[in-house]
C-alpha cells in the first residue's frame, strides 16, 4: 500500500517512515509542503494519504481539496495526521472529507488497524 505522508516537522516525518518501515506492506513518500505534495502525488500515485493540519504554504483540510483534483485521488483514502486534540478534529475532518484522524506521535496498531479496515471494509 502506498501512503503519501505530508508534515512540515522532519522529527515527525522521520518518526512515520520509521513506523511504517515496520510494516513491509508500506511504501510510504513524504513531502514537506502542499506545492511538493501535489506534484509528488502527481507522480506516486499514493492508495492513502496522510497529512498534517498545520503547513507552511497550506492547511491540512486544503490540501486534501487540492490532492483531491489529481486524477485517481478522488477517492483516496485520507487521514489527517495533528498535535491538536483529536476530539475537536474529528467533525471538521469528516466534513474536510478525512476517513480518520491519527493523533501525533502516530502509533503503528491504530496505523495498521485503520489501514487493515481499508483493505477488508465491513
């Protein structure tokens, strides 16, 4: 499965490819900003994605707008990846378009868990 990881902390983004790297099932790219994730979606073509509330050209909730006219991501399942208290998150992420949201530091079960609940829905 091929995530598309979007953070502007490179603590936070190391901290996610090395988790992922847990997983031989991820292949997983990261970009700092929202211009680098367009045109790296553009060409990876990622299954998930995977991005920060707070960036430094964009907001999360934009962004996912903006990957969201890339051909083939229309559908992509998206997670908003944040600092800021899940709870408060969840209803304008929904309303953003998210499938979930993951509270940093990301733990690899609910990682897994919600990915697994892609591959095999109810």
């Amino acid at each position: 499965m091929r995530l598309l990881y979007v953070d502007d902390d490179r603590i936070n983004t190391m901290l996610f490819e090395e988790t992922c790297r847990l997983s031989r099932e991820l292949e997983v790219r990261s970009a700092d900003c929202g211009e680098y994730a367009i045109e790296l979606a553009s060409e990876f073509r990622p299954d998930v994605l995977v991005i920060d509330l707070h960036l430094p050209d964009t907001d999360g909730y934009e962004l996912l707008a903006r990957l969201r006219g890339i051909d083939g991501l229309d559908k992509a399942p998206a997670f908003l990846c944040s600092a800021d208290v899940p709870e408060a998150l969840a209803e304008p992420a929904a309303r953003a378009g998210f499938t979930g949201c993951w509270p940093k530091p990301v733990q690899l079960r609910d990682i897994l868990a919600d990915l697994e609940r892609l591959r095999r829905p109810v």
